[in-house]
C-alpha cells in the first residue's frame, strides 16, 4: 500500500470515527430515533411489581420480560414516548391489562400488582366466624372506601381527595380491602375484586359466584370466608 492510500485511509477512518461518536454517545444516554414522529427522543421506561412471581409481562401483544424471581419486579428500558398495551399474565391467574403513557426521561411504574387465581378453591367450614371485623381504612390508614350501593369512591384521607372507582347495577354489599391497593366486595351474587388504580379504567375480575353471598376477609390470616344459605365457605391463599 503506498504512503498516499495510507493516507488517504487514515483519515477515513478518522471522519467514520468522528461521524459516529456522537451517536454512540446519544444512544448511550438514551436517545433513540422515532421514526414515525421523525425525531430524535430521549427514551424511558416501565417498571412493574407482581405478586406471585414469575410473571410475564407483554408489550403490545409481545412477551418482553418475566418478573424477577428474587424481588417480583422488572424494569423495561429504552422504550419511545408513547402508549404502550400492557398485559401481565402468569398461568392459572387472572391477567392484568392497562395501557399505560412512558414520557421522555421518565418511568411509569405499577408497583403493586396483584394476580387472582382463575379457579379458587373453597371449602366447606364450621369455623367461627363472628369476630372478624370489617375496617374502614386501609392497613397504612391513608385511605378509605366510600359506597352509595351502587358506586365505590376511594377517600385519600391525607389530603382529603374523593377518587371515583366504578359503578354497578347491582347492589354492592360487604366491601374490605384486600390489602391496601385491592378491595373485595359482592355485587347480587359475585364476589368481586377491584384494584384502585385507576389509570386507564380498573383491573375488575370476578373471583366466584355464590346465591346471596355474605363475604368477610380477614385481614390477618388471610383468609376469605363466604356465607351462602346454610353453609360457609373457605378460601385460602388467596393473596400470595
């Protein structure tokens, strides 16, 4: 090769090195092309929270992470600003659904979700159960649970804020919280569970079906009991 060629691939390879620098730096601090906006946009992300562990979370139809086995988390990174579908499924569970909006430089979190079984399995007990007792307020105290019959509100004691939740057509009878994100409650014969977070609609699910349920949770064993007719039900294991 001769001194000019030399040359002439030197500096070559010192423009492709200079030309691509800066986009080395750009796409390492986050900045990505958004074709579709034809811009240069500055990435962000989705962090999640499920209990049980092992689940899988899908991005617009598309498996993207499963839940850490350790901390029941997982953060997905890089995304473009904008609405993303987001569907939660682990097997024999209720699957949790909400489009959520990542902004530039930013993450949107859902930090306490919780999956319900499909199938629960109750059983037939002669267990006490006159001295549970229903609570107004969440376990942290910072919320409680407002209902005409027909409609459920959240009251954000601290700062005073009435939240609308959702509304039935039939009656809505024995609410608790489940915990301090979910509440259980019977709408005519289902029992129900609702999340509180209310981006984007609720999580709704239908746990059981039971003629005239009378339902109580307890809170401390974790346990959930169902009078129908004569005879009482047990659920354990409903929370993880």
């Amino acid at each position: 090769m001769t001194k000019r060629s030399r040359t002439i691939l030197f500096i070559i390879s010192v423009l492709l090195f200079l030309s691509a620098t800066p986009s080395v730096i750009f796409y390492s601090q986050g900045y990505r092309v958004d074709f579709e906006t034809k811009k240069i946009v500055k990435t962000g992300g989705l962090s999640f929270r499920v209990l049980p562990g092992k689940a899988q979370v899908y991005l617009n139809g598309q498996l993207e992470k499963s839940t850490s086995m350790l901390t029941n988390s997982v953060f997905i990174e890089n995304l473009l600003p904008k609405t993303y579908e987001i569907e939660i499924k682990k097997e024999g569970y209720h699957p949790w659904k909400k489009n959520l909006e990542v902004k530039e430089a930013m993450v949107a979190e859902a930090e306490n979700i919780t999956l319900f079984p499909q199938n629960p399995q109750f059983v037939a007990t002669n267990q006490n159960i006159s001295k549970i007792k229903a609570s107004a307020t969440s376990t942290d105290k910072k919320k409680a649970i407002e209902s005409d019959g027909y409609e459920l509100w959240v009251i954000f004691l601290e700062g005073e804020e009435r939240v609308f939740l959702t509304r039935f057509s039939e009656k809505i009878e024995n609410i608790f919280w489940l915990n301090d994100y979910y509440l259980i409650f019977n709408a005519g014969d289902k029992i129900k569970i609702a999340e509180i977070d209310d981006r984007d609609g609720l999580n709704i699910i239908d746990l059981a079906e039971f003629k005239s349920p009378e339902i109580f949770w307890d809170k401390d064993a974790k346990k959930l009991y169902v009078v129908s007719g004569k005879k009482t039900y047990l659920l354990e294991h409903l929370l993880p």
